[in-house]
C-alpha cells in the first residue's frame, strides 16, 4: 500500500493550522512594532522641526492661533493611512505655555495599529498610550 491515508492528510492539515494559529498572531506583533518604530522616527523628525521653529520664532507657537504646520502629518506618507500626526499645543489653565508642546500621533480606526497613539513632547520623550485613555499610569516607551 502506498500514498497517504485520509488520516495522516488530516493530521498534516491540523499540525498546519495549529502552527499558524500560533504563528499569525506573533507576525502580527511584528507588523505593529515595525510600524510604531517608523512613527517614532517621523515623530522625532517633527521634533526636530520645531527645534528650528522654537530658535527661529522664540516659542513652539507664536500665539493660540498661529501654529507652525508640521513637515510629516500622517505616516505612511502615500498610500492608506495608519497614523494622523497632529501639533498639540500644551495649554495649563488658560495659561499661554510657548515653551511645551506634544506631537501625537493617532491610528486609523479599523486598522491593526488601532490600539495605540504615540506622542512626544519639547525633551524628546516618546510615549505609547491606549487609545482614548493617556494617563501616565497607562502609557509607556
């Protein structure tokens, strides 16, 4: 007798679908730290620019309406968007504060990086938080 039975086919089929049950989610990990570690990049070429601005102009924002527009808005930079990165200007109790700023970075909805935002702020200190809930207790680098 030779050739394969309907039972080794099955247990073939099975030990596949068990390795890539087990593989996908690891690929998939992998995928998000690739793309988070290319929006850090971006976040701190943005930083970079406001460095410039800040020597430039005397503060991150020359009042509460005039912002600087930053050169990378959205990662990637052609084809679907992932992140939308946005200026945040840092403003305490109505208090004009020039010298802070955050860049955030915001997924897509609907998307495998949708879980998390990434930011930065004027001293280069990058932060990963949930979506919906950046707190320092749940945010991390």
């Amino acid at each position: 007798m030779k050739g394969f039975t309907l039972l080794n086919l099955l247990f073939a089929l099975l030990l596949v679908a068990l390795l890539l049950g087990l593989a996908y989610p690891t690929y998939q990990t992998y995928v998000v730290r690739g793309h988070h570690a290319k929006v850090k990049a971006m976040l701190l070429e943005n930083a970079h620019f406001m460095t410039r601005w800040y020597a430039e102009h005397g503060g991150y924002r020359l009042d509460s309406t005039h912002m600087p527009n930053l050169p990378h808005t959205r990662y990637p930079e052609e084809g679907s968007t992932l992140f939308q990165v946005v200026f945040v200007a840092n403003n305490v109790k109505g208090n004009d504060k020039r010298d802070e700023f955050t860049i955030r970075a915001t997924p897509s909805k609907n998307t495998l990086v949708a879980a998390e935002t990434l930011e930065i702020d004027q001293d280069g200190n990058i932060q990963i938080c949930p979506v919906g809930k950046p707190t320092a207790v749940t945010c991390h680098q």
